[in-house]
C-alpha cells in the first residue's frame, strides 16, 4: 500500500464542477478557460516551426530569442532588466513555474505565507516539499490585506510569501501600497516572494499592475511566474516562465530539468515572434473589462449587487441573501437543476469556508455569458418566490 504524502486533498474542484457541467449539460462558468477561438496568425507560427523542423528538445531554460524577447518586455513595462541566459526559464504553464519555484524553496519545517480565497496550487506543494503555509484570510468583501496581521505571523520560520495579483479567485488587483507593506515586511530578513503575476495583462478601470519587478527591493527577493495560456487565450498550449535572480533561478533550473526538463518548442518559436504583436497582450484589459461589464450588466439586470472585478476573469457574486446552502450544495443545485456551473468561493480556503459566494469565469463568447445569464435569472426568479413564502 501507499502512503499518501498528502492525505487530505482531494480531487480539483475544476475537475469536478466540469464533470458536472458536461453530465448535465450545464453551461460551464466554472473552469477558467476560454471558449473562443485564439489567434489563427499565431496557429500559423506554431505550424510554421513545425514545418520549420523545430520539433525537437528545446534548450532546458527555453528557447534563447523567446527568452530575449521577455526580457525587453519586462523592461518595458516594469523598469527592470532580466538575464535572458540566466534569469529567465520557460515552463510547462504557469502551474508547473509554481511547482518548481516553491519546490526550490521550501524545505522541512519551513513557514509559507498565503492569502486567502487561494488558488489551489500554492498549499499542496508546499506540503509536499515538508512545508507548512500559514494562512492570511483577504477581507471580505474587497479583499484587502491586513498587514499587521501578516507582520504578527512573521518568525524565524517564514520562508516564503505567496503574492497573487491580479488574484485568482477575487479578482482584486494589490495596490502600491500594498507592495510598499509587503516591501517593509521583508527588508532585513531571508523572506523570499512567489509572485503568481499570471494575469498581468488583464487589468480593469485603468488600474495598474503592480508587478513586484518594479520594486527593486522585491524584484531582488522574488521569483515571478507568468502564463501565456492567459495572454493568448491558449490554455491547453501550457507554456509559461518564470522571471527571478541569478541565484535563485539557478536552484530552481536544477528543480526544473528534472521535472518537464523543457517545454514545447515548436510553441516557443513562435510565440517569440508573435510577441512583436504588443497590442495583442496590451489589449487584454479591454478586451476582458468589454466581457465583464456585459456580464455584470446581464446580472444586475437580474437583480443581483455585483461587486466588479478588479482584474482576471473570474466574477464572484454572492448569493447568501437568496439561499441559506452552503456555497458548494449551491453550485451543484446551480448545475443540476439550472444548467450553469460555477466554482464555489469555499473551495479556495483550507478548511473549506462557507462564503455564500461564486465565482464565475467570463472569459466567453457574449452569446455564452447571455445564456448563463438566462440560466441564474430562473434562479433568481425561484429564489424570489422562495423567500416571499416564507415572510
């Protein structure tokens, strides 16, 4: 028999809720991916490499012109310049940068600082690695962080901090400020930041992304992951990278060949080349706040008191004044009876929180979120009789 490493996880509630949707034919709003087709210039790129004969291992860090090309683009956007020969490392997606990163880090008995609602990857692998995280719950219901409270758990034991921003599930977007605690935080210790910038490009009402390279303070303590299955509406691609100094990459490039050892070349070239096409990564936050604001738009219509997502494309919405359910037995009642599937909110603290709250990914064809939103408003309708029964 084996012995689990990790006993009490359990299967994804991505995996989950899409099983359900597709069981039921729900609409699925739960899973955040795309259902739109992406680039068909980029499709061509991929098939010209292909054709090209770049078919075979790329170089363990990633293919070198893709890594230069990174590099400009964090100059450019962020202020700060990073090795492309020893700085930078391209991934098997994002989630497999975290793996590596915190794998590197963290070792047994060491202290992992997370923020909670959380994305379901950052806990495990801590504790696989002999870890233990330390949770910080964001407050409801913009999700702010208390630094003083972050700054009571700080000790000797903290080893890691885990950023999210643009956050995944909140949608809320960390402002200077909090870059400007976080910075205070750290100065003087052996504290080390995993900052999960994967929606860097996804920002809404003219905010900015306050990416922890524009902080040398930070940027010189920090290992940032990325994604382009976000910038190119190519999840299943899988191919991210992951940014941080030379002595820090180097441990986690050891981590790395060892775990995927390189990622899809043909993918790699051209990507490289199709980055020259800043609009297209520049444009996501219209793109996306267009999507939001007709979901909210949609919802609001319904009766619903949305609170707009700051970044990403997940919404949350809470239904606590039309449901007494936990927010898992509603999602599943949302998906069976109703037809659209989302992620309940509890799902992303660890013990499992009942927060009366949804999120929903509204990275879809208008027609899709127009049809989901049909769907809550026989709920909302059903609700509504509900409550007036029973006044």
């Amino acid at each position: 028999m084996i012995r689990s490493k990790v006993p009490n996880i359990k299967t994804s509630i991505f995996a989950i809720m899409s099983s359900m949707a597709q069981e039921h034919n729900a609409i699925n709003l739960s899973q955040g991916f795309p259902n739109f087709e992406i680039s068909k210039d980029l499709i061509s790129l991929v098939n010209k490499a292909m054709l090209d004969g770049h078919n075979q291992y790329a170089p363990m860090a990633g293919v070198l012109s893709l890594r230069e090309k990174l590099s400009l683009k964090a100059e450019k956007l962020y202020g700060k310049k990073y090795n492309p020969e020893t700085e930078i490392t391209i991934t098997a997606g994002g989630t497999q940068a975290l793996h590596s990163a915190i794998s590197t880090i963290v070792k047994e008995g060491d202290e992992v600082i997370i923020f909670e609602p959380a994305y379901d990857s950052y806990a495990p692998v801590v504790k696989l690695n002999g870890g233990r995280p330390v949770y910080v719950k964001l407050k409801y219901p913009n999700f702010s962080i208390d630094w003083e409270e972050v700054n009571k758990l700080i000790n000797s034991k903290t080893r890691l901090i885990i950023l999210n921003s643009p956050h995944n599930p909140s949608g809320k977007v960390f402002s200077d400020d909090d870059m400007q605690s976080l910075k205070k935080l750290v100065i003087g210790t052996n504290i080390l930041i995993l900052s999960d910038e994967v929606y860097e490009h996804i920002i809404f009402d003219g905010a900015e992304h306050n990416s922890v390279a524009k902080y040398p303070e930070l940027a010189e303590r920090s290992i940032l992951v990325f994604s382009f299955g976000k910038m190119y509406h190519a999840t299943g691609w899988k191919l991210g990278y992951c940014m941080a100094p030379e002595a820090i990459m180097k441990e986690i490039r050891k981590v790395h060949q060892f775990v995927v050892y390189a990622a899809n070349t043909p993918i790699q070239y051209a990507i490289a080349e199709y980055l020259e096409k800043e609009d297209e990564y520049l444009g996501l936050s219209k793109f996306y706040q267009k999507k939001r604001d007709y979901f909210n738009g949609l919802l609001t219509e319904i009766g619903f008191d949305v609170i707009p997502s700051g970044g990403t494309y997940f919404q949350t919405v809470n239904f606590s004044a039309y449901s007494d359910e936990t927010d898992f037995k509603l999602a599943e009642r949302l998906t069976k009876k109703y037809g659209i599937a989302a992620i309940p909110m509890s799902s992303f603290y660890h013990n499992e929180e009942n927060t009366g709250t949804l999120r929903f990914c509204f990275a879809k064809t208008d027609d899709t979120l127009a049809g989901a939103a049909e769907k809550l408003a026989n709920f909302h309708k059903d609700a509504k009789k509900q409550l007036k029964l029973f006044k």
